[in-house]
C-alpha cells in the first residue's frame, strides 16, 4: 500500500493541472503571441465593461435614483466578469477537451 509519493513532486501535481496548449501546441511562438494579445485585449474589454456596470450602478443607485440604470449597471457588471472567467479559462478549457479526444 505504498503510494509514489517519495518520487513525486510539486511539478508533478501542477503539471496536471496546468494547460499545455493542447491544439495550439504546434503553432509557433509567434501566433502564440498572437492568440495572447488577442484574449488579454478581450479581458481588458471585459473588465472595462465591468467597470463601467459598477459607475452607472453607483450613479444610478445613489445621484439619480434611477433603478433602471442601477439595475442596467449590475447586469454589466455581472457580464463583465463573466466574460474575464471565460476567457480566462479558456486554455485550461482547450486543453481538457482535446485532452479527453472530444
């Protein structure tokens, strides 16, 4: 009953864990700057929706009372930082389904 652990190690449990790029792992390194730039410049899109939910949220909750605004902005907000989890994700996410043949 003994377990690897004595020829184990941190890499090992990361790696695992970590994307490997999976279908992209034959693109050089240019197109994988490429892909990079293009999801950081979607995640800063997407946090500046969220910033701009939460100021029409604020102002539309507290200087104007108008609810339709301060609901507007929580569904920005909640759309904002749903989009940056997404794309976040998504090497992990390419990796686990080309991983399991999908």
């Amino acid at each position: 009953m003994y377990l690897s652990a004595s020829k184990g190690d941190i890499n090992t449990i990361i790696g695992g864990i970590a994307p490997n790029w999976g279908p992209f792992a034959s693109l050089g390194s240019e197109a994988r700057t490429m892909v990079e730039v293009v999801m950081a410049v979607a995640i800063l899109a997407c946090l500046a929706i969220a910033i701009w939910g939460a100021a029409k949220q604020r102002i539309g909750a507290t200087a104007l009372r108008d609810t339709f605004s301060a609901e507007q902005g929580k569904g920005l907000i909640i759309a904002g930082l749903t989009g940056v989890f997404i794309i976040g994700s998504l090497g992990t996410l390419f990796t686990i389904v080309y991983g399991m043949a999908i």
